[in-house]
C-alpha cells in the first residue's frame, strides 16, 4: 500500500525555531525569553495570513516543555514531551479554533481546565487560533483568566485582524507583529523543497510562484505543488504562467514599448491578445499602474529596495526606467488610477481600456517631457529669430513698448549701423543666416479700430480692470506681479474646453496652496466663451468671492494666454442675475395690495361694508 500522501504546506511545516522562514527577529526573541525563563503568561501572534503564526505557536509550546533543552533553545525532539507533542497526543497543549468554539460556554469549559496542573511537563499551554471571532461577550468571560492565570498556564493567540481585538485583551498580551516574508526567503525555500522532493525546477519560475505568493509561505507551497502536478517533475517558467493563469510582467513591458514608439496597433493587438487568454480588463488596468510604479522605484538606487523582484528582472526594470521620464509615469500612473475607477460604471469596459491606452502614446512619448518646457519658453521670452538685425538699446526715460506689449521695432535703415570689430560682422553673419534657415513668424500688425475694439472689450460689468502705474506710463498689458515679463503675441483659436483646462491647471498648479476658499471658487465657477478671444465667468454677487478672484486677474490672464498661445485673450468678471424672489402673500396682504393699486375698491368695500370670510 502506497504511502499517503502529505501535502507540502504540512510535510515541511517548521518544527523548530531555526527553520522558521522570514521571522528572524521574532525567533530570536522566543529564543532569549526561553533560554532566560523568562516567559510570559499571555502572547498574541498577528499578521497575514501564511507567514507562520500558527507554526510559532507550536514550536514555542513544544519548546517550553522539552526537558533537554539544547544550548540554542531548540526542542530536542527526543524526550517524551517532545515525542508526545510530535505524535499528536500530548496532554499539555490544546489548540482552540475560535472561528468556530467562540460562544461563552466555551470559553467556561476552556477556564475550568486551566485550573487543572499539567500531568506531565512544566506548563500547559493553550493556542487559541482566530481569537478575533470570539464575541464581546466571550472575550468579556476570557479577560479575568488571562489576566491573572496559574503560573503553569500560557496563552498564546494567534490572530490576523488585530484591529477586531478589545483593547482590555490586548493589554494584557505580549504582542508580536509577524511580517510579511520576501519573495528571496520564499524563492530559497522552494528551492530546498524542490531539491527534497526530487523536482527540477528553473529559479524564474520559483521566482514567479514566491511572487505570486504575496509573502505567505503557505500560499506558496500550495501553488508550488499545483504546477508540480502539472509540470510533471519539471517546473518551467512557462509551464507555472499557464498553470497559475498570471499575466507575466513581459506583457506590459511589450506595452511599454508600443506607448514610446507610438504603435497603436500593436497596443491594440496585444490588449486583444491579453482579454483572449481570460484576464478581466481590470486586471490588466492595475497591473499595468502597478507596473508603471515600479518602473518608477526602480528609477533611482534609493527606492529600489522598495521593488520585491528577482534580480533578473531587476535588472530588466532598471533599464526601461531611464527610458521614461518621471513626468510620463506619473501622467501614466494617473490615467491608470481614473480607468480603474470609471470600469464598473463604463457600459463599454473594453473600450474604456483601448481609449485610454491610445491617450497614454501622448504621455509616454520620447519627445513628450521636452514639448511643455519648450513651449513655456516660447510664450514667456521674445525669440530672437523675429528680427531681422540686432536690437537698439532704448535710451533711458524713452520706453519703446507696443500697446500689445510686441517688441517696438525700429527701421531697418536705423538698425543696421555697420558693425566695429570682424567679430561682430561674423556674429551678424552667422545670426542672419540662421534667420534665412527657419523663417519668422511675424507679428500682424493691428489697426485702429482692432485697438479701440481691444480696449472695449477691457470693460466688464461692475468691475473694470485697472492698470498699475507702471503699466500706465509704459502703455503695456503686462500682468501686475511681474510688468516686466512680455506676453505671447499667437494668435491660436482658443476651444473652451481648453480654456477650462487651463483654468482648472492655474487652480490646482499655480494657485498657492494657501488660497483654499479662491481654489474653491475657481474649481465650482468655470469660465466659458462669448466671443472668439473673450471668456466670462459668472460668480456669485458677494464681495468677498469676487474680489480675491479680482485681485488674481492680472496673474491668471497671463497664465491662461501662456498656456493657451493667445496674447488677445480677455476675461471678464461678472456677478450671477439675481433671480427675484417671489413672496407669498396673505389674503388680507393682497387685498391691501389691490386696495392700494385701485382705491374705488377699498371705497366700495366700506360702503358695502364688506368682510373677508376665510
């Protein structure tokens, strides 16, 4: 008759202190306290599921009652304690599954054997397991005998929710935090369970199973022996990513590489190719957020401690991370998140997925970082291409600035002075060649009535912007906090939509963090277009809303016509129409109202002697 068979989470289960996995801190310390005798009478063992608990549990009270104790603090699985403990059939340790014995008359019978001495051995020790399902009213019968308990009794609890325990119980506890164990001390023990059973196995798919564990060993030894059965003996990467049914990290990284080469039909193909071997798209979602956050730990050798991979595959983040910028995975981690909240609302979840990995070929691509700080340049400085020869230096007192704040240019008669030295006909040489190479774009000039039109449009209900100063004597539109600064003279057609994107950017960018109550306002009032180059917005008639957003005037139209490329741009403030109110009035109110609107009524009422009757 063949051997029956034991399952490898129980046929390697730890019997000893020094084979615990991934709880050295919490080994040492049971060490010491039992080497010292100095043992205390309650114990509460917490943390996920899988990382040993249970097994500390056991191996503590086997220790505790081993009478040849070795100079370690380890059982010697010799003496009749030990045997009895190993052969399931010792008197001085009971296991209590509270998930199921968690009623006050359990807890009774519990406390009336504590008060029965060990036959044989030094103590008598009870493992309580899920001691959070006990009930108030059982936890209320536990508190008396844990607190005050013989002095041959232990209790040790084990438990995966702390926070469900009462505070009176877990004072009176020694407590131990157990963590969760890393995928190496996983992968290494794997390996020693293979190398026992007979069973090849390559360390990737060892590596895939330990982090497909989520640092619980018995989670691990269970899929371990599930691809075993299927592998027939001979564990392979490939082999443990069918059986496990994982979606291989391969698969974002060949995503990856379609977002930066912009191949949105391959992106496509390869989300097919994902959803047709049966992962939810949510799935694919979070796992696609997740890798972009571990590209980005894996960016500098700080946070790479933070990333649980085996070193292969290291090595393998590491290098697509310096492809990637910070900014495109944060705008990708973003995306990400929102799909992942809009799934289980969308009506067309696959779509919702392809939209959004075709809006990430924008963020992720290579020339994408450099495009913001380029085009900020070009609105917030002059460009030195759009004259033809070197600037004149402005006398002192005699500004030479345009109404719509474009650089005054002077005849070209007047600018070309012929140059001193041979080095500066070369520098004008090679400045006028390069102008040749890429034609400005010239400003259009303005008429008179466009001017007049401009400064009409200045002019908005209540409120008027005034200028500084400075901006008076200068005749520039420049904003208040900084006159100096010249505005962009694009003309681009600005969409609303954009102009409320820009609105919501200066919000939640631009704004001090400070400015909570203007922050607020901006985000519930947007603004909106009533002419091509004139936005409105509409706030609420009171002072105190419209003059902080007045006094931003200056600044915000100047951070909108940046991001928009439009120096034409105007905003007008105005205060919401006040819709009148109607009262109700009384019976007696509206005939004094008719009385009064018509006074041969009221005269007739007196003659007749007539009376309201309600």
């Amino acid at each position: 008759m063949a051997d029956h068979y034991i399952v490898s989470a129980r046929k390697y289960r730890p019997d000893s202190f020094a084979s615990i996995v991934g709880q050295g801190a919490m080994s040492t310390t049971l060490r010491s306290a039992v080497l010292s005798r100095k043992m205390a009478h309650a114990y509460l063992f917490c943390g996920p599921r899988g990382v040993g608990k249970t097994t500390a549990a056991r191996v503590l009270a086997k220790t505790i009652n081993c009478t040849r104790l070795s100079l370690e603090a380890e059982a010697c699985n010799e003496c009749e304690s030990c045997r009895a403990f190993n052969e399931q059939r010792s008197f001085n340790i009971f296991e209590l599954d509270a998930a199921s014995n968690n009623s006050v008359e359990d807890i009774r019978t519990l406390t009336e054997q504590v008060a029965m001495p060990p036959a044989l051995g030094r103590y008598k020790v009870y493992i309580i397991d899920e001691v959070h399902m006990l009930s108030a009213a059982a936890f209320n019968a536990f508190l008396k005998t844990l607190e005050e308990p013989p002095s041959y009794a232990i209790f040790i609890l084990a438990t995966t929710e702390k926070h469900k325990i009462l505070p009176t119980i877990l004072s009176r506890c020694q407590i131990y935090d157990f963590k969760r164990i890393t995928v190496g001390d996983i992968a290494r023990h794997l390996s020693y369970v293979a190398q026992s059973e007979g069973i090849e196995a390559e360390p990737s798919a060892l590596d895939l199973i330990a982090e497909k564990a989520d640092g619980g060993m018995r989670d691990a030894l269970s899929m371990f022996d599930r691809v075993a059965s299927f592998s027939e003996g001979h564990i392979t990467h490939a082999k443990a990513l069918d059986c496990l049914n994982i979606l291989d990290h391969s698969y974002f990284i060949r995503i990856l590489e379609c977002l930066l080469s912009r191949d949105h039909r391959s992106l496509l193909l390869i989300l097919d190719e994902i959803l047709g071997r049966g992962f939810d798209g949510q799935l694919v979602i979070g796992g696609l957020a997740s890798f972009c956050r571990d590209l980005l730990v894996a960016q500098h050798p700080d946070t790479l401690k933070l990333l649980e991979k085996p070193s292969s595959v290291l090595l393998q983040y590491q290098s697509l991370a310096q492809r990637c910028s910070p900014a495109m995975l944060f705008a990708g981690i973003k995306a990400l998140v929102q799909c992942d909240q809009q799934y289980r609302a969308a009506t067309n979840k696959r779509l919702l997925i392809e939209l959004t990995l075709l809006t990430l070929i924008s963020t992720f691509a290579p020339n994408a970082a450099e495009q913001q700080p380029k085009a900020a340049a070009s609105v917030s400085t002059p460009q030195a291409s759009r004259s033809v020869s070197p600037m004149p230096q402005p006398k002192a007192g005699n500004p030479t600035h345009n109404v719509q704040g474009v650089p005054h240019r002077e005849p070209e008669s007047e600018a070309s002075s012929t140059p001193s030295t041979a080095s500066e006909v070369e520098q004008q040489t090679a400045e006028k060649e390069e102008i040749l190479e890429t034609p400005p774009r010239v400003a259009m000039p303005i008429t008179a009535q466009e001017e007049d039109a401009r400064r009409g449009r200045e002019r908005f209900r209540g409120i008027r912007r005034r200028p500084t100063a400075t901006a008076q004597a200068l005749g520039a539109n420049a904003p208040a906090d900084n006159p100096s600064e010249a505005e962009t003279d694009e003309r681009e057609p600005i969409v609303e939509e954009a102009l409320q994107r820009a609105w919501i950017y200066f919000a939640e960018h631009e704004l001090p963090q400070e400015e909570i109550f203007v922050r607020k306002t901006m985000l519930g009032e947007l603004p909106t277009l009533i002419e091509p180059d004139v936005a409105v917005v509409r706030l609420t008639p009171s002072t105190a809303i419209i003059d902080p957003i007045v006094e931003l005037q200056p600044r915000l139209i100047h951070s909108l016509r940046k991001q928009l490329h439009n120096g034409a741009l105007e905003l007008r403030i105005e205060s919401k129409e006040q819709q009148s109110m109607q009262v109700v009035l009384s019976e007696e109110a509206r005939l004094e109202q008719m009385e009064q609107e018509n006074p041969a009524l009221g005269q007739l009422r007196e003659r007749l002697n007539l009376r309201l009757i309600r």
